[in-house]
C-alpha cells in the first residue's frame, strides 16, 4: 500500500457522536483520534443536536440536525480559513463540537447572598430567593464562546457552577426593571416568574447563548421585620370597615354573656356610637367644621344611645373625666385630649373638668 492510499485510510469518512456518554453532557468535542477528515466525508447530526466546526480557535460552519456531505460547497467560512482558495482535496483538521440543543429541565439556582432591591413601600429591602428554570441551547457559537470555553466535555454540574451567580444577576436586573413589590415578589410566585421570563430571555441568549423556557420562583423571603409589616398589613385587610368590626366584636361580648345584661346593652350602645363616631371623622374632610351642637341625629331615637346608657348604668348628671373614660372604656388622656380640642364640651372648674350627660350624649351622636 503506497503511502497516500495509508494516509487515505486513516481519514475519517464519517463524523457522529451518538451521545451515549451520558444525559447530562451539554456539549463535547468530537474525539477524532487526531485523525484528519476525508474530502466528501458524511457529517451525521442527530436530532436535539447541532454541530461547530472551530478552526484555530475561529468558528466555521454550524450545522443543525440532518446528514450533510462535507465539500467545498458546504464549508465556505472554513475554506476561507484555512486558505482555500479553489476549494480543498484533500483531507483536512478542525475542531468538531457537538451540542445538545434538548431541553434540561429542573436545574436550580439560588442566592447565595441576599440581594438589595428598592421598594416604593418598604424602601430598601434585602431578598432571598430560590427556585428552578429549565433551558436549552439555542445559539451554539454563543454558548461555546462564553459558557463552555474549550472544555471538550462540558456537563450540567459544570453548567450549574458556571452560571449560578450569573443567573441570580439576571433575575435581579429582570425584577428592579419590572418594578415587581417585594410584597408580591413573596406572596405571588407563578405570576412573578410569567412575568419576569421576557425580561430573561434577551440577556441569556445574548451573552450565554441560552433561552430559559421557565423560570419558576419558589421562594422569596425578606427580613423579619418586613414580614412584621406584611403581616401588619394583611391584619388590617382582614379588619375591613371599622364600623362592622366594632359591632361584631360587642355581639361577640353579648353571646357570651360578659358583665350581664345590662351592662352589656350599654357597652353595645357606647361601642356602636363610638364606630358612628369614627367613621364620621374618617369621612370628615381636613380642616372641616365640628358638628353642630343640639341637633340630634337621625338615626337616633329620642334621647339618644348614651341615654339609655346612662339610663341603665344610673350615670350622673356631671361626669369627671375619669368617669367618662371609664364608661368608655378609653384612657383619661383621651377623654382630656377631646377636651381641650372642643369635639367633647365641658366645663373647666380650675383645673377640673366636668362634663354634662347632655354634651356627652352629643359627642355620642356625632
């Protein structure tokens, strides 16, 4: 056998890779024996593969699923690398990489450190998030270039090492420029991760080559003293309107009986007018006018809720302020902050108030 008909023979004539190394490999140099490749030679690229031609560290053609001859026709960026002019003859050296282009599904990514995010109700908040995403490979060149480098074996634990931090970059951009509430950033997960995903998607297939089919956010935690607030907040949800909730709260001291019949009637009576009360100051605007003395309301009957507290409770027909709070049941403070800004009349003996059943009964009402 002459010489070149050896050299012939240890050409290769077909190029594959099977992908039986393992479910986990993203992409792998093809292993050709340091053997060149034959002119004409058939290039096998299976389906959920695609394959890199690297010459020199220089990328040439790309070829998606099929089987391609490889002639000149078929590998013009290569020829001009290699300084083919007319085309090429004989058997030839480059670099083959296979890519998976399937979906990995379930990969996870995490912070490893909280990160700062600026929140129009809490202000500056640090967050913690985990979850998963699943991708694939949808730009070869890109992907080879930034991510797998020269490995000739590059995997899914590598994959992992390699872009944690750089997809917790990508998640804190897509969340600061989608101006998600931390408050629903911890309450709202599968909303959060449908919206970030478009916002993802142009910075991972442009700097790493990939796209991310789902991002899913599984958890979001804040510090406790933002959970406080949270809580706060839901707690105040929960009450809704003051006035139902004061009403319920004194049905719930007359189901079970509390202080006796009478007393309970006149704590129901007091508590229900202070609702009225609070509600008419809420729905009172700035700066307004206190209301008008004398003129019961009408929704009262004659003489009024707190008459009939009186009536049952045998108050006095001059109260101290301490009386006042007790029937109440506010503190003294409150009864002389009334007072002193007019809403609650009385008269100041020295240093003394002293408060009539009549002005209290008009306090009630209004």
């Amino acid at each position: 056998m002459s010489i070149l008909n050896f050299l012939k023979s240890q050409a290769w004539e077909i190029v594959q890779w099977e992908e039986n190394d393992s479910r986990d490999t993203l992409s792998i140099r093809w292993p050709d024996e340091d053997r060149e490749i034959k002119r004409g030679a058939q290039l096998i690229v299976r389906e959920s593969q695609a394959v890199q031609f690297v010459y020199l560290g220089q990328f040439g053609e790309t070829f998606g699923p099929g089987k391609h001859e490889l002639i000149t026709d078929n590998l013009p960026i290569l020829c001009r690398l290699k300084g083919w002019k007319y085309g090429f003859e004989s058997p030839f050296k480059a670099d083959v990489y296979y890519v998976v282009t399937r979906l990995f599904s379930g990969n996870k990514w995490g912070t490893s450190n909280p990160i700062m995010m600026r929140d129009q109700d809490f202000g500056i908040v640090r967050v913690r998030a985990f979850g998963t995403f699943d991708f694939r490979i949808v730009d070869p060149k890109v992907f080879l270039k930034e991510v797998a480098g020269t490995d000739h074996h590059f995997r899914l634990d590598e994959f992992h090492d390699t872009m944690r931090s750089r997809i917790v970059s990508v998640f804190t951009d897509a969340v600061a420029s989608a101006q998600i509430p931390v408050l629903d950033l911890a309450t709202r997960y599968t909303e959060v991760g449908d919206a970030i995903l478009p916002l993802i998607n142009p910075q991972t297939i442009t700097k790493y080559g990939i796209e991310i089919t789902s991002f899913i956010l599984e958890n979001a935690s804040v510090p406790p003293e933002v959970e406080a607030a949270i809580d706060k907040r839901s707690s105040m949800s929960a009450v809704g309107n003051l006035n139902d909730y004061v009403k319920f709260q004194m049905a719930q001291g007359l189901e079970k009986g509390e202080g006796g019949t009478g007393s309970a009637a006149a704590q129901l009576g007091i508590g229900l007018a202070m609702a009225q009360q609070l509600a008419h100051q809420f729905q009172q605007p700035a700066g307004g006018s206190p209301p008008t003395l004398g003129q019961p309301s009408p929704a009262s009957p004659a003489g009024g809720v707190a008459a009939q507290a009186a009536a049952s409770t045998g108050l006095p027909k001059l109260l101290s302020p301490a009386e006042v709070a007790q029937h109440l049941g506010v503190t003294e403070a409150d009864v002389l902050a009334s007072l002193e800004a007019g809403d609650l009349k009385g008269k100041k003996i020295g240093s003394s108030w002293r408060i009539g059943q009549g002005a209290l009964e008009e306090f009630l009402r209004h």
